[in-house]
C-alpha cells in the first residue's frame, strides 16, 4: 500500500508482478547478462525490453533452440508422407553394408536423442567433443559425414544422449529429402534456404531467420541459427497457436510427449517434466505448468510456450550453463505472475 501510495504521489502506476519479474532479468547480476525479454500472452506483445546494445533489429543466435527449428522441418516431412517416426531413417550410409546395426536407427529416436550412436556433447576435454569438432575444428567440413560416421555405443532407443551431431543428421535428412538432385555444396544451401523461406520463414512471419552451413552445404541444425527477439517469439506463437498450418496439431502434440529414455525431453523440445535421477533439470517443473515446453539454447537461449496461460516466454542473453539456476528460477517467477486461461 504504502508503494503504491507512492506512486500515486509521483503520477506513476504501480509495476505489475508480471513486469516486476520480467525487468529483473535486467536489473539482478546473478542472472547473467539478459540481451532480450519478449512476453506474448495470447499472441500480444505484452512486455519487450533489450539489453544495452540491443533492440529490435538485431538477430540473436539460437544455439541449441535450433534443434527445435530443425523438428519442425522434420514434421513438415512427415506429415507429407516424406518420412517416418518408426522406420528406419533414410541414412544410405546406414544401409550401404548388410548387417550394419545403425540402420536400425529411427527417425523417433534421433528425435528423442536416443539412437545409440557413439556422440560425444560434452565432457572435461571440451575440444575434444563432438560438437567443437564438428562446428569449429576437425569435422567442421563435413558436420554431417562425421555424425552419421560414429558407431553405436548403445542399442538404438535404449539409452538417452543429448547430442548436436544428431540433429546435424536430421537436419541432411531434410536436405536429402527435400533437394535430392542439389549435389553442390552451393546447390545444397540454396535449396535449404529456399525451403526454410518458403516453409518456415515466409509463412511464421519470421523475416530475420538465417541458419547457418557447413562446407559441404548442410545445414548446422543443432545450433547455428539467428533471428531477432520478435521472430523468436513468433517461433514460440506458431506452437503456441498449434501449428498455424505450418506444422500439424499432432506434431506439435508429438513434440510435447515425454521420451521413453527422459521423461523432460520430448521432440527436440525440453518439457516441464521432471528428468532422470541425476540429470539437470532444463524448465522448472517444481514451480510451473506441467504443459510448459521449450526450445532451449547454451548459455540462456529460451523460448519458452506455454498453452495453459496462452504465453511465450523468450529470454536472450549469456549466462554460463553452471549458474543457470537463478536464470529458470526467474522464468519460473515470470511465468507464475501471468493467469491460467480458464
């Protein structure tokens, strides 16, 4: 009361808990360096702030919520009859020699980051992981022959790895599909940029979009792509609002069931759902709605939906992965100050 009395003194009406939340991420240094925050409640732009340096015009990279884009060009796919979850994925070099057990692989496990294949994400060494190589060193020429090249270290859909490689394979798998004639490396870009344009882009409205390639022209599907706050926040609506005809309703519905190898990871999306013994905790299933999910990136990338509340949620910024745990507490506060839907 005495607050807002305040500020009824000074002309100024009192914050909302909602806008409270949101300019904390600019306002408290435990959480990192925040760049962007969008709110979309119900498909209005309710709260948009930027970092200084930033606004409006500049493209922010995805990191790993590019894997999220990558789904979505997959469920084009296969909602077009062009591939399919549960039969062996169109890998040729799966299916070169007889008896291969990587060409059982399907495209639901790479999906669920569960095929088995011997990809390393992380780990003490981190220059010797898969995903610097194939990005930045070694493997970097061809980020997709390196993936599809390692062998199994696990039955295919026994055990869950987060991997980038993988969705470096996916995203072949859509050029293969999509360009079978663009041999290339000029010819294979261009094809999947059309495509993204065409398919993606042009039609979600997000007319900042630009992924990046490799030299051999395959799109970096794991983690290189850019757009700016607004467009991130579209990606997040087209979800939201069940696909927009750009993906169907049962793959939006596909991409929120649990895994059967982690019970917080769906269809390259992370869920609000509690994870393995041991494992991080991506959301805030403790502190928000089961039905949240998310398209999630290294160092704080965030979009997150939220169908219960009509919301998304897009937070951008640098924060180091170990201390991010006051950066989804945040989220989580952000998210709880906006209604259910009834």
């Amino acid at each position: 009361m005495i607050l807002a009395a305040a500020a009824a003194l000074i002309g100024a009406a009192p914050l909302s808990p909602a806008q409270q939340a949101a300019d904390s991420f600019f306002t408290r240094p435990e959480l990192g360096e925040t760049r962007a925050v969008v709110v979309l409640k119900d498909g209005v732009p309710v709260y948009e702030r930027y970092g200084r340096g930033y606004g409006p015009g500049n493209r922010f990279i995805s990191w790993s919520m590019a894997k999220s884009l990558t789904a979505t060009l997959v469920g084009q796919l296969v909602a077009e009859g062009k591939l399919q979850l549960d039969t062996p994925a169109p890998v040729a070099e799966w299916h070169a020699k007889p008896g291969d057990p990587r060409a059982a692989i399907t495209l639901r496990q790479l999906l669920h980051m569960s095929s088995g294949l011997n990809h390393e994400e992380g780990g003490e060494r981190l220059q010797d992981a898969d995903t610097v190589r194939i990005l930045y060193t070694d493997r970097a020429g061809d980020a997709a022959g390196a993936s599809i090249a390692q062998p199994l270290e696990a039955k295919p859909g026994a055990k869950y790895e987060y991997s980038t490689a993988t969705s470096v394979i996916l995203a072949d798998i859509v050029q293969r599909t999509v360009a079978p004639n663009a041999k290339t490396p000029a010819a294979r870009r261009a094809a999947m940029r059309a495509h993204i344009e065409s398919r993606l882009a042009r039609p979600a409205g997000m007319s900042s979009l630009v992924c990046e390639y490799d030299a051999t022209g395959t799109m970096l599907g794991g983690s290189l792509c850019h757009a700016s706050a607004r467009d991130w926040a579209k990606f997040g609506q087209l979800y939201l609002d069940g696909g927009k005809g750009i993906v169907p309703a049962e793959w939006v519905s596909f991409v929120q069931a649990p895994a059967a190898t982690d019970g917080g990871y769906g269809g390259h999306f992370w869920l609000n759902r509690p994870r393995p013994k041991g494992s991080a905790q991506a959301l805030f299933p403790e502190a928000g709605p089961a039905d949240a999910y998310a398209a999630i990136g290294h160092l704080g990338q965030y979009v997150i939906v939220v169908p219960s509340k009509r919301l998304v949620v897009v937070r951008l910024g640098k924060t180091q992965d170990d201390v991010l745990a006051p950066v989804r507490q945040q989220l989580a506060r952000l998210v709880a100050a906006y209604p259910a839907v009834p």
